[in-house]
C-alpha cells in the first residue's frame, strides 16, 4: 500500500509563539548571571595564578609555578566533555531549566570550595591534588552550564532579536571577569601582597556563594523555555494519538546526522574560546610574568579592556541581526590573521599607551565572535537534540582552546619568542575564516525543529506576511521556471518535426 505524503499545513498567525517580555528578562538575567559566575572564577584563577603558584607549588622555578598553576586551570577541560555529555542527554530529556539549576550549584559549590584549600605547607601534596579535584569538579559542571545557558536564550528569543538577546550571555562573562579582576585587585590593594599570598587570594572564592545563592534563586523560578515545552506537548500529543513512541537519538546517530553542523561548531568555539582564553585568562599573566609588569598594573589594564568590551558586546549582537552572523566570523578571522602581529608589537613595546592599543584591537575582534556566537550555535541544531549535539560539540571544542594559556606559557618559556602566542592566534585565525566560510546563516529565521517567535503581534503579523510573500515569490519561480521549459521544448519541437511526430 502505498502512503500519500502529508502536505504541510498553511501557517496561520496562532502558529507563530508570541514571547513574554517579562518572562524573556528574567530568562536572559538568570542564564547572564550563571554565566558571570563562571567566569568569574576564570577570572579570579588567571589573576590570582602567580599566587596558587607559590601557594599550592613552592620550591619551584617561577616559571614552573605559573605553568603548574595555568595547568590546573587547563586540566578541567579534560572532563568537560563527559560533563556536556551527561547535562546534554539530562538537558533534552527534561527539560533546561532544572539543568541549568543543578550546574550551579556545582559549580558555585567548588569554586567557594577552593577557598577552604590548605597550602602545601599544611597539608603537602594533597593541596594541589584538592585544588585539582575541585576544578575537576568545576569543569563537570561547566561542560553543561554555557551551553545549557546559550540554549535557553536562543529558545526564548524571538527570532529577530536572537543575535542581540543572546550577546547578553556573554555580556555576562565578560562582567564576571570584571568582577572576578576587579575583587582581585582590590584586595591586593587592601591586605598588601604578603597578606595577599598568606591568606588574601581565598576571599576571592568564598564571594562564589552569594554569587551562587542568587542564580539558584533565579533560575528556579524560570518556566521551561517555549521551544522544549512545545516539543514536550507535540510529544505528549503524538503519543495519546498512539501514532508511534517518541524516538529516542543516540549520540551515534547525532555523529552521523549532524556531522556538517558539528564540525562548524567545532571550527567556531575553538576560533572564539583560543582568542578569549589568549587574551582574559593568559595576558595578565603574559603581562606580569614575561614582560616584568607589575600585578597590579597588567590586570588594571585588561580590566579596562574588558570594561570596553561590555559596551561594544551589545552592540556586535544588534548588528549581526540586521546584516547575518556570518559577516562578523569572517572579519573577525581575518582581521586576527592579519594584525595579530602588530598587535604584539604593540604590546611588547613598553608603552601603556601602545600596550592598551595592542590589546583593544584583539578585544575588538574577539567581539566579533562572541558577539554573535551565542545566537549562532544553537540554531545549527533541531530542538530534541539541541542540548547533546551542542554539548558535545562545544565542549571538545573546549578542551581543545583551554589548553591555550599553559601551551602558550610553555612556548614562550621554552623558545623565549614573545611573539609565539601572535603565532597561535594567526592558527587559529585560519580556522575561524573556514568556518565562517561553510557556515549558514541563521539570522532572523527560526531555531531548527521550532515555530517562529515573535516580539509581539505586530511582529508575528509581519513575519506571516513575509511567509505567504515567499510562498507567493517560489510559486512564481516555479511559472517562471515552467514556462521557460515550454517555450524550450516548442524551439525543440519546431527545429525537429519529427520529435512530436
């Protein structure tokens, strides 16, 4: 028996999701805000390393003790992966929102938890071995918390507002830096630098709690995001119409199925994670360590940096919903390929005017990519497997960038080229300019497997106008393309009679 395929039903206005403005703040607040926790650790760590380095690794070189503690930073990378595997399938089963609660906790939990750490005076080797398995811990979490985060805003997001809504994610890990810098500095600048090494560095983790505290607050009053509950009801809906079980996907066929997407992803995080890693988490380090900079000095520094990139975040965002993601991938990469280079020699000119340029032009590229990443992932992949494809893909991806400070702090130890680390980035220049050239674009249309969204019904108006003006446009291509064929086949005919003989 042979089975008519279904036509597809006509869009009606009640098809397109209206969201709730309120609902889309609280929701953008409280995955910015997990976020900024995050990174505020990554934050605190990269400028509070040359401190964990004396602390938890004496009696070695200096540059031994910057490395070991760059590589504590970087070995939690190694479980992300499993950490996006198990939230990924946790978080397309049941839902985002309990995710995104239980990673926090997790994550606010070991990072206050590092701040209880006894040296290694007190306690020998199990200091760096705690330290370790409390970043461990920390990159677990982490493996299902940014992508869980990016997810639930792109989700909540109307279509046409996606790229600047989800720049705000990011927004928030820049802020966190900030933060993470600013308390580094301040109480430095209070307690004195041996206050500092003896017992000073700890407060920074123990602000992890409060911090904490009012994420867990405000993602478990968030609902589930409009897009997953619609899948959840079209499942509940299939299964009373006994038509068949909902069906279950495999990580293997998300390997096999969803390879072209993944390999993207793959090409984009890593482009976007080496350069910020390069610039928020090792410069600091680069600055004090390599170029014999005081503390204070290098990370008041890239705090200003940081502080103008929160204005231009936004900014990068709002455009990339007018004029396509790709654009900005595809600046960004170049313009890092090509000024990379000058950028480091303006850096290691031993000028702070020149040292602040060098900087700001890497800021300002590293925008073009976090600007407009959060609203680019989450569209290359369907609603019911949005959570694990995406998961795993930026998490290998991470693992792979996380590596950035401790490689960079070795090849420039090893080689004692300044310049090693312009090198690097020109590398992975390469590799974001291919992915923004294989990538689609994802601007203003709907999340895959998703109705459209709109702002409000004025908007949901216009975007079903210009759904009926396509349909309109293809039915006039298809007459075109038609009436080309006929007017060919009627050359054909009239240059050989035979043929319609």
């Amino acid at each position: 028996m042979r089975l008519r395929k279904k036509r597809a039903k006509p869009m009606h206005i009640n098809d397109i999701t209206i969201i709730d403005d309120s609902k889309l703040k609280k929701a953008i607040t409280a995955a910015a805000l997990g976020n900024a926790m995050e990174w505020f650790d990554f934050g605190v760590y990269g400028f509070v390393a040359f401190a964990l380095g004396q602390v938890f690794f004496p009696g070695a070189d200096p540059g031994i003790q910057m490395i070991a503690a760059l590589a504590t930073f970087s070995v939690p990378f190694l479980v992300r992966p499993l950490g996006g595997l198990f939230f990924g399938a946790l978080g397309d089963k049941f839902g985002r929102q309990k995710v995104l609660s239980v990673t926090i906790i997790i994550m606010s939990v070991s990072t206050f938890c590092i701040g209880l750490i006894p040296g290694y005076a007190t306690i020998g080797i199990w200091a760096p071995i705690l330290l370790l398995l409390a970043k461990l811990a920390q990159g677990f979490s982490v493996g299902g918390e940014y992508t869980g985060a990016a997810i639930f805003v792109a989700e909540y997001s109307p279509d046409r507002k996606r790229g600047f809504l989800g720049s705000w994610l990011d927004f928030g890990s820049i802020a966190g830096f900030i933060l993470g810098a600013g308390v580094v500095v301040l109480i430095s600048s209070i307690v004195g630098e041996a206050n500092f090494l003896e017992w000073g560095w700890r407060i920074p983790f123990f602000i992890a709690a409060p911090l904490g505290l009012i994420g867990i607050y405000l993602r478990h009053a968030l609902e589930e995001t409009p897009t997953f509950q619609q899948h959840v009801d079209k499942i509940d809906s299939d299964s009373r119409k006994d038509i068949a079980e909902p069906p279950r996907v495999s990580f293997r066929e998300i390997l096999t199925k969803q390879w072209k997407p993944l390999i993207v992803c793959v090409g984009m995080v890593i482009a976007t994670n080496v350069t910020y890693y390069m610039l928020l988490t090792y410069m600091p380090s680069y600055l004090s360590h390599s170029l014999h900079y005081s503390e204070d000095h290098g990370v008041l520094i890239i705090i200003a940096i940081m502080v103008g990139m929160l204005f231009v975040q936004p900014f990068m965002g709002l455009l990339s919903d007018r004029f396509g993601r790709k654009p900005f991938i595809l600046i960004g990469s170049v313009g890092l390929f090509i000024l990379a280079i000058p950028c480091f020699i303006l850096i290691n000119s031993g000028v702070v005017g020149l040292i602040f340029a060098g900087l700001l032009i890497l800021a300002v590229l590293l925008n073009c990519f976090i600007g407009v990443m959060a609203s680019t992932l989450p569209a290359m992949f369907p609603t019911h497997i949005r959570y694990s494809a995406l998961a795993i893909a930026f998490n290998v991806s991470v693992l792979i960038a996380g590596l950035t400070p401790t490689i960079a702090a070795w090849l420039v130890e090893s080689t004692g080229n300044l310049y090693m680390p312009a090198y690097y980035l020109m590398v992975v220049a390469v590799i974001g300019l291919v992915t923004g050239i294989f990538m689609k674009e994802t601007a203003n249309r709907p999340l895959k497997g998703a109705t459209p969204a709109a702002s409000d019904r004025a908007e949901a108006k216009e975007i079903l106008q210009e759904h009926h003006d396509n349909i309109e446009q293809k039915i006039e291509d298809i007459d075109t393309q038609i009436a080309e064929l006929q007017a060919k086949r009627k050359n054909l005919i009239d240059q050989h009679p035979e043929i319609n003989g």
